[in-house]
C-alpha cells in the first residue's frame, strides 16, 4: 500500500508527458501517425485534448477524421458535440458514421446532435444511416421528431437500416416507459 501512494505521483506524471507528447503527433506530416495518436488519446480520455482533436475533423485525410471522431467518442465529452454535428456532412461515408457514433456516446439529449442525426436518416449511404437510426434510439429518448423520423426510417429500402430504426423505436418507447 505504500509503495503504491509514492508510485501513483509518477504514474500520473508519465501519464501527462504521454498526453502532450500524443498531442504533438497529432501535427505529424504521416497520416497513420496522426490516426495512432488520436486513437491513444481517445483511449486515454482526458478532455483537454478535446480542442485538439476537434481541429483535426477539417484533416484533409478520411482516415485521421474517422479516427479523430472514434476518439471523441471514447473521450465523450459535450464540448465535442458542436463540431461533431457539423462533421456529419463530411464527404466521406465511413467518417459520418463515425461522427454518428461519437454523437451517440456523447449520449445527451442536446437538440442540435439530435437534429443532425435525424437529418442524417436521409443520407445517401446506407450505412450511416443505419448507425444514425442506433444512434437516435440512444439519444432521441424525448424527442417527438426523432421518434417521427425513425418512424419514417421503417420504409427506407435498406433492411438494416429498417431493422436498426426497429430496434431503436423499441428502445425509445421502453426508455420512455421506464422514466
């Protein structure tokens, strides 16, 4: 026990050199590098490098963006959110559903997120709005127009993406019951 109260100093010390050192790799030239320094940020979850991250959703490769929202996920911090619904129009498919995802495990009932995803149950990728659906049945708890939009999603010519607005109206009218 007390090996452990004089140890914990340097732990928490080799953490922060860890995070500003991660921080700096985020500038890299190599987009794998940036990617890898995003993830172990996510994974470390400190909520200062959010401002940090959120820069890198404008990075000019589709993977260090997907890779910067996944983070912001794992971080799941409110401060994310506004960057995250506008990212929701990134060009690229896989990076959306990303953003859906980090929107999701933010998991606030912030009316803009919900907005965004509701929009985004139009998008023209199957597979995002697939995610979107999940991600409104997480979110979208109190919401009349993400319930109506999900409604509407039952006939949307994917399976999956029918089935995922299924199971998320499943789960908004249980959660609602249960509150």
């Amino acid at each position: 026990m007390r090996a452990r109260k004089k140890i914990s100093p340097i732990i928490g010390l080799m953490d922060n050199c860890q995070i500003i050192m991660l921080v700096e790799q985020l500038k890299n030239k190599h987009p794998g590098v940036r990617c890898y320094a995003a993830e172990e940020l996510g994974h470390i979850g400190d909520i200062s490098v959010v401002p940090d991250l959120v820069e890198l959703l404008q990075d000019d490769h589709q993977e260090v963006r997907a890779s910067v929202a996944r983070a912001l996920g794992e971080i799941n911090h409110q401060s994310a959110l506004t960057a995250l619904v506008g990212t929701l129009s990134d060009p690229v498919g896989s990076v959306r559903v990303w953003v859906a995802y980090a929107i999701e495990q933010i998991g606030t009932s912030n009316e803009a997120a919900i907005r965004g995803l509701i929009s985004s149950l139009q998008d023209s990728e199957w597979f995002v709005r697939s995610r979107v659906a999940t991600g409104l049945g997480t979110i979208g708890v109190h919401s009349k127009g993400a319930k109506l939009a999900l409604k509407n999603a039952l006939k949307d010519p994917n399976q999956t993406v029918r089935k995922n607005a299924e199971i998320a109206l499943r789960k908004i009218n249980y959660d609602s019951k249960t509150e």
